[in-house]
C-alpha cells in the first residue's frame, strides 16, 4: 500500500508513469470538489487529517494528557510551569491527538512518501516504523520557506509585521524595557488589568466602566494591546520597562525537572511521544525562560504597585494568565472573563480565577456544559458594551442591501486559501446578483484589505470584481445598517448581529475548532448552519422564515456585584455579603 502524505504548502503532484497511489492523505484543507477532482486524478481515496477530529471530545482528551504532567514542575510563587508553558503547544498538541488515530487507520507494512519534508511526517513516520521518502521539488527548501514568509507577510499590515518581529526577536523584552521608562505608581488601590491584545483590554476596560469610582490599572505586555480612548478611571502603563534579567538557577533547576517530566510523559501517551517526534516538546525550554521573564515581570509590578484585585480577560495567554496565578497565591481576589463569547480552555486547564465572568447564558451554558466549569464559579453578567441598539428594522429594508461576509483566518487552521475561495466564491456572487445584494467582505483583524483584493482578483474575473467592498478594521456602523444577512463561520460576530435582529448564517464545512461553537450557536437560535456550498443559494428563502427580534443574549453585571467580587466579599459559595 502505497501513501502519499500531502502538506499543506502543495497541491496534488501531477500524476507519474510509475507512480500510483493507494492513499493521499492531506495535512493541509481544501473544499470537498478539490478532493473529489483528486480522487478521479489518482483513482484512489484522499483523506484530510481534520477530518479525523472528534469534535470536543478532543478537547477532553487534550486536557486528559495536560493533566499527566501537572506538579512536577511548582515555584514558589505557586505557578505550576507545566500548566502556563503547555498553553503554548496546545494547537500542535491537537494534531499530535490525530496522528495515533491516523496510525491506527493505515495499514502495517505501508510504503510512507511525504510532498516534504515536515515535523509531522516524520512524527507519522516514527509512530508507524516505516521508511519514508520524499518525491522530488521542482525548488528547494529555501526557496519554498522564502515564497512561505513572502506570503505570509503580505497578509498583514505593518503595526502586526512589527509585533510579530518583537514576539520573534525580542522575546524576554530586552530591547523594548530600554526604550520605555516606568511610570510612578499612583500609591493608590488598583484593580489590575493584564492584556497581551487590543480585544483583551476592550473587554477589562468595558468591564471597569461599571465602576467609575474605583481605579483599574491596565498594563500591557504588548504594543498590539494598548488602549485608545481609556475610561476616566482606567490608568495604562507598559509592561516592558518591568522585565529584567531572569533567575538563571532556577531555570536550571525547572530545566531537569523537564528532562524527567517529558521522558515520564512520553512513557505515559502515544500523543506525546508523537510530540517528540515532532519538534513539539523540544520547544518547551524556549517557552520555560520566557514564561519565567514574563513571570519576574509580573512580580515586580505587583511589588511596584498596591493591587487588590486582578479581573483577567484571557486565561490562555501566558502574558495574562500568569498574573492569576500570582495575585490567588497572595490572596488577592482573581477574576476572569473572555473577550470572546466562548473559552474552549475552560475544557482544556483549570480555571486559575476564583470566579469567571459569563456576559449571557450563552456564555453559562458553554461553560458548565462544554467547559465543565463548577457553576458555584461563574457569574451571571457582562460589562455595558454588550447592551447593543437593534437597528434592524423593517422602516429601513430598502437600505439594508448587502450581504456582509465576516471573514476568519482559515489559512490558520490549514486552507488552501485560493481553492477555499474559489469554491465559494461562485455561489456568493451568483447570489447577491440574483438578488440585488452587494457583497462585502469584512475581514479579521489578522487580514489586510490589499491581501484580500489581490487574492480575489486572483479568483473572479474583473467583470464580477465591481459590484464586490472589502473592508478592514474596526466594524463600522454603516454595516449595522446596511446588512441584510451575514455569512460567517465561528466568528462570535454572529452574536453582534443577532444581537442587531441581523440575520446570521455559518458555513459549517468550514469549522476549524473542536470546541462546538456552530453547535452553540445553533442550541441557542443564534445562527442558521450551512452545512454544504449549494445551500448559499437558499438563503433568501431562509430569510423568509427568520426572526428579526433580537435575542436576549447579555445579561449586565450589577455593580455592586461587581465590586464585592473585587473586594472579596462573594465566598466560593457565590453569596454575597453586601453588607
């Protein structure tokens, strides 16, 4: 039996007189037409690795081998480095899930071939026994990771090229602490705010504007993080001048508590000695010093400032999670929250906070249902910025002409980005034009309008380019009032414009997460799931039947709830004493 592992950088070789395949499997994703053309091309199957993904079971698998390594590796501050530095393998640890599975499908004695060469492979290869070989490339490994980085960095714009690079190349903050100095310390109580991203700190700062009277310092770790206009008792600082040299003792001694960790993991799990074989777990050094820069970070500004409490809107940064794990070692009241509308690593790590704040029952269910978070931990309410006008109403019909495409990064989760539009292209042009809709592309901040036009030019032919908008930043409110439906796929965007009485609906083929979110969004009648291309052209019978109400999906947090939270009056019963 001959295999072909495909990577997610190729197509299809062309087909060879004295080749022929019983199996291609490949590593990266395509539409299903792709697929089925390649299967007639080669006469055999062709399997994509996602879909051997079993959706949110995966995810409790994942925090099942998590689990194996916790307490091996404890500071004395309290944080378990095992648990702060595996958040940063998480994603790969997912496919290290697929491999064992994948292994179990194939049959022994397998003749192994590879595109590429790649981690994964090899990973494959190591699991299997077998030999693999690599067809031959038409260019060499330098000139494909060059074409690779090209790409890559014509996708983003500049503000995101510079933070890359920082993250890159400045990773314990040596350069950026000396081109910033520390601001004083106001002497006063701070409720601390950490973020590492501009959602983040939307989000906390949303949240202290519940409470204009108490002062909320929002530091941040990243330039991408900072925060423009700032609520009236909201002071932001940098974390970068608070960096310094790290404790390189006790970074030797968590480096041997490694060693006999990551042997006794590989013994434990299939998944992680795949992780080895991969490059996975050779990458956790790295991460350790700088998990520990970012924690000796933290710690200074816990000394430099007066913190009474620590609201945290993402647990599954190290940047933002590590101050949690301080401020509950000291005592300190520790809240956390989602800048999103779901956490699938509630599933995955324990909740570090004493309590986490859910914005709606949406948010409720996800989390004790999916996340199986204790329901004495969460609390019911969202800061002020979820309370959303509906705009959708039928006084402005003649208006509302467009049909907004909120736009994710696939090519994160593996798409061939060209083929992915190619597919679905078609059918959104064949539908607005059918209907009189314009189409607008609304594109994630990961996304840049130049990158988008350029590969839609590449896919539409310029007669069909006219009609098309491509829009990037911020949502403006003209989409608000213009939407006649919107088309996305996980995105929490869908709960925006619910929210608005604007219609949603989510290509489902193009899930990318295990965590459920189509099918959360679905148990709450938030969204109308596609599940095939062709069903694009049944959205204007689906409108027919839709309900424009808007749902009532946030529920506001009471401040003085809030502020009891802080200050330590609501127990771990979750009662409160207000008094």
């Amino acid at each position: 039996m001959k295999v072909l592992l495909l990577h997610p950088e190729d197509m299809l070789p062309p087909p060879a007189p004295d080749q022929r395949w019983d199996l291609v499997v490949d590593f990266g994703r395509s539409p299903a037409a792709v697929y089925s053309a390649w299967s007639r091309q080669t006469g055999c199957r062709v399997l994509n690795l996602s879909a051997l993904v079993e959706e949110v079971s995966d995810l409790y698998r994942e925090k099942e081998l998590l689990q194996l390594g916790l307490g091996a590796m404890v500071d004395e501050h309290g944080l378990d480095w095992w648990d702060v530095v595996s958040m940063m393998i998480e994603q790969p640890l997912r496919t290290c899930i697929l491999l064992p599975r994948l292994a179990s499908f194939l049959a022994a004695g397998i003749d192994l071939y590879a595109s590429r060469s790649d981690p994964w492979f090899e990973a494959l290869r190591a699991l299997l026994g077998v030999r693999l070989s690599f067809l031959p490339q038409a260019r060499g490994r330098a000139a494909r990771r060059l074409a690779h980085y090209r790409a890559a960095l014509r996708a983003l714009d500049a503000a995101t090229i510079a933070q890359v690079l920082q993250d890159k190349f400045d990773r314990e903050h040596r350069l950026r602490r000396r081109l910033i100095r520390r601001k004083p310390s106001s002497g006063r109580p701070v409720v601390l705010l950490p973020s590492a991203y501009i959602n983040v700190s939307r989000t906390e700062a949303a949240y202290a504007r519940l409470l204009p009277e108490q002062e909320f310092l929002l530091a941040v770790a990243r330039r991408s993080a900072r925060l423009s206009p700032l609520p009236a008792n909201v002071r932001m600082i940098s974390l970068d001048p608070y960096f310094g040299p790290i404790h390189e003792k006790e970074l030797q001694q968590m480096l041997e508590a490694w060693v006999g960790l990551s042997r006794r993991l590989m013994d434990s799990a299939p998944e992680f000695a795949a992780a080895e074989a991969g490059g996975v777990l050779a990458q956790i050094p790295g991460y350790l010093r700088w998990c520990m820069a970012v924690r000796d970070a933290w710690l200074r500004l816990f000394q430099a400032e007066t913190i009474t409490a620590c609201l945290s809107a993402d647990e599954g940064n190290p940047y933002s999670r590590i101050p949690l794990n301080l401020a509950r070692h000291e005592g300190i009241p520790a809240l956390a929250c989602h800048h999103g509308i779901f956490e699938m690593r509630l599933a995955i790590k324990p909740l570090q906070a004493d309590f986490f704040l859910a914005k709606g029952e949406i948010e409720r269910d996800y989390a004790v249902r999916i996340g199986r978070v204790a329901p004495e931990k969460i609390v019911l309410g969202g800061p002020e910025s979820c309370e959303v006008p509906a705009v959708h109403s039928e006084a402005a019909a003649s208006a509302r002409r467009w049909l907004v495409f909120f736009t994710e990064p696939y090519a994160a989760d593996g798409w061939r980005m060209e083929e992915l539009y190619r597919d679905l292209l078609p059918h959104l042009t064949a539908l607005t034009a059918a209907a009189g809709w314009q189409l607008v592309f609304k594109l994630h901040p990961f996304e840049n309008v130049p990158g988008q036009w350029r590969l839609l030019r590449r896919c539409l032919p310029p007669s069909q380019l006219k009609g098309i908008q491509v829009m990037g930043g911020p949502i403006r409110d003209e989409i608000w009032q213009k939407a006649r439906c919107a088309i996305t796929v996980e995105s929490t965007v869908a709960l925006e414009c619910a929210s608005r009485g604007i219609p949603v609906f989510l290509l489902g083929w193009l899930r990318g997460s295990p965590g459920g979110y189509i099918s959360q969004f679905e148990r709450f009648g938030i969204a109308r799931v596609l599940h095939l291309p062709a069903e694009i052209a049944s959205i204007p019978r689906l409108l027919e039947a839709a309900s424009t109400a808007p749902p009532q999906l946030w529920t506001r947090l009471d401040p003085r709830e809030f502020e009891a939270l802080l200050s330590g009056k609501i127990a771990s019963t979750g009662r409160a004493n207000l008094s």
